[in-house]
C-alpha cells in the first residue's frame, strides 16, 4: 500500500490541477475549423495540398455550415476530443458518428466541388488547389449542365 503524507497529496493535486487546465486552454484554442481540415486529410491520405488553401477551405467550410449556437460549442468540444483521441477514437462515443460521419461527407463533398482535385492526373504527387467557393455561381455544382 502507497503511504502518501500531505505534501505529496497537495503535490499530486495541485499537478493534476495544472494538468486539467492546460488541457482546457489547449481545448479552447483549438477551434472547430480545425476539425473540417483535419477531416479532410483523413479522407485523402497524402493529399498535396497548400496550407494557405487548406485554412481557406476550413473557413469557407464553416461559413457554409449554419451552426446554431449549441451546435458550435458541441463542434468546439468534439473538436478537442477528436485532436486529443483522433476520429476513430471519439467514434464510439453516443451522438458522435453520426455528427462526424456527416461532417466528413459535407467537407468531401464542398472540398471536391471547390477544387481541382478531378483535374490532376495524380493528386497525392500534384498539389490540389482549393479555388474558394463563388458566391456568384447560381449553381454548386461544377458538373451540372444547363441546356
């Protein structure tokens, strides 16, 4: 048996303190946009592209995603669970693979609509460029034809 004395007690709590708010600054630091980039380069493994794209993408991502103000905080938190564990270790957890597996479709769906991804013959070798979303297009969809 560990026979602690009060010191040490103070000692472990007063670590473990300063452990749970480091923790929760990181958490809070760390916002939801990261979470649509990071889904993406779980989805495409190797992807080539630039950083400077990929923080575009993830803001234009979130805009485009209407959040209510309770669904923001909840992304923030799934946010954080999912850079400490990663996608497939908050997965199990209730009401959360369903969010994520639907996050992650919407990410792939506006990234490859808002890219040059079908363009390249290779993108894990050639850089994807993320050309932004064009508020001016009366349609989504590059591959939609009008007669």
């Amino acid at each position: 048996m560990i026979r602690l004395n009060r010191r040490q007690m103070m000692g472990l709590g007063a670590a473990a303190a300063v452990g749970g708010v480091l923790t929760g600054a990181w958490g809070l630091h760390r916002t939801s946009q990261r979470l649509a980039g990071e889904l993406l380069l779980d989805a495409f493994p190797g992807l080539q592209i630039e950083e400077a794209d990929l923080r575009q993408f993830e803001q234009d991502f979130m805009q485009a995603y209407w959040l209510t103000q309770m669904e923001r905080i909840s992304l923030r938190g799934i946010s954080a669970a999912v850079g400490l564990l990663g996608a497939g270790g908050v997965s199990w957890i209730p009401g959360v693979r369903g969010r994520l597996d639907h996050m992650r479709r919407a990410v792939i769906t506006v990234f490859l609509t808002n890219s040059d991804y079908f363009t390249l013959e290779n993108p894990t070798v050639d850089t994807v460029y993320y050309l932004g979303v064009d508020k001016n297009r009366p349609c989504g969809n590059p591959f939609a034809r009008f007669d």
